[in-house]
C-alpha cells in the first residue's frame, strides 16, 4: 500500500508548492489518513470530530475514504511495518527532490495528530527535508521540537479546550482560526492573515492568527470550532 501522495491531490497543499521555503522551490508529500480517537485525540473536546476536513475535497468520495482507513487500520495493526513502508516512501520523495532541486517537504498529518517527533528522527535520517502540521495538542508547542519540523495550532471556543488554548497563546506559534464569514483584522490580540492560500507561508508566520474560512460542514457548526465573525465585536 502507497501511504504518501506526492502530486498535491489536496488543493491547499497544491497551494502551498507554489510557495518557497525562504529561498527554496519546494515539493510536498502528504499523508491522509482516516482520523480518530487514537490518532486525532482532541478532536471531541475541540468540537471538530464532526466538521473534520476529511468530508471536505476528495474526502466524500468513497475511494478516498477506503484508502485513508486502511492506512490507519494498518498503523494499529502493524505500526513497525507502517512506519518501514512510511520511511521507505520518504527517503525516495527526497532523492526525487534532489534531483529536481526543489526542497522535500512533508506534510505527515494531513488531516490528523499523531506526535511524529516520537516515531521519526526528523533532525537526522530526515535532516534534509523540513515537516510542518497542525496540531490540537498545546503541549507540543513548549517540548523540545526537531528544528526541521514546524507547528502551528488549532483554534476553538470551546470550553473543554481552553487549556490547550492557554498554551498555545504562552507561545509564539501561529494558531490558526476557522471563521465563518469575513476574516477580521484582529483576533485573541494577534493579527489575522488570510490562511487560505499557502500553509508554507502560515506556518513561517510567527505570532499571528492564521485565518481560515469556514468550508463544508464547519459553515454550519454550532459545537464552537468556527468562530462567528459577526460577533467578534466584543472578543476581537
């Protein structure tokens, strides 16, 4: 079974290959896998189990959908050989890159958390390639991190969740909001910048809120994972 998709199938990473990373061409490798409690462990608490990304894109359609469970069925199953064939993958994502001169860059938690820090030796098997995510988990903002592997975080009101807000914000990783209706200019006292066009680009940022539109099923949520930009007046 393949596990990395290296031809920017997913539209915002499409998005992302166009930028560079400072000087750098780059080429992404993403991994999609099914989320759940294991492998997305805040995902109830942040309100976002039922709005997740992966109905969203190429997620409806049921290829998809197979393709990304049996990835994770095969991490619970056999994670010594997932992460083999994981390894396998990537060391020939980055000899490609070299030969076209373009910096490998890996995407390994496209729509789920998995801690990669413990299951892969960023700084040095992969010291050439540079990895980003997202992640709903505030403490791995203030852990020792591979220098090559960068975080930003993911906001929501909800209640359950304001701890790992808290240790977002005591950083100055870039958190990123999903907000239905037109971005705001400020929010949580950071600026907002428009999020949708290149995680690249966010994930360089600094403190700042990364603005994300409300698509899919979040237009609709009411579990407070999308922020309602209309009344942002008296939180903004």
């Amino acid at each position: 079974m393949k596990l990395l998709n290296t031809d920017g199938g997913n539209t915002k990473i499409a998005k992302s290959m166009k930028s560079k990373l400072g000087t750098d061409l780059i080429r992404i490798a993403s991994l999609s896998m099914m989320p759940d409690d294991v492998l997305c462990p805040s995902r109830h608490i942040a309100g976002c189990a039922d709005t997740c990304l992966r109905s969203t894109g190429r997620g409806v359609f049921q290829n998809v959908i197979d393709s990304r469970q049996r990835k994770t069925d095969w991490w619970h199953a056999d994670r010594d050989g997932f992460l083999v064939q994981l390894r396998k993958e990537m060391h020939s994502f980055i000899r490609a890159c070299k030969r076209r001169g373009v910096k490998p860059v890996f995407r390994l938690n496209t729509i789920s958390d998995i801690q990669w820090e413990r299951f892969l030796d960023m700084e040095g098997e992969f010291g050439d390639a540079f990895f980003y995510d997202y992640t709903k988990l505030g403490a791995r903002l203030h852990k020792n991190m591979p220098s090559n592997y960068k975080l930003m975080f993911s906001y929501s009101t909800r209640i359950e969740y304001a701890n790992q807000i808290a240790l977002a914000l005591d950083t100055d990783v870039p958190m990123a909001v999903v907000f239905k209706g037109q971005l705001p200019e400020v929010f949580l006292g950071r600026k907002v910048i428009d999020g949708d066009m290149s995680d690249i680009a966010n994930v360089q940022a600094g403190k700042v809120v990364i603005g994300l539109r409300a698509k899919g099923k979040a237009k609709r949520d009411e579990k407070g994972f999308a922020v309602d930009a209309s009344n942002l007046i008296a939180v903004g």
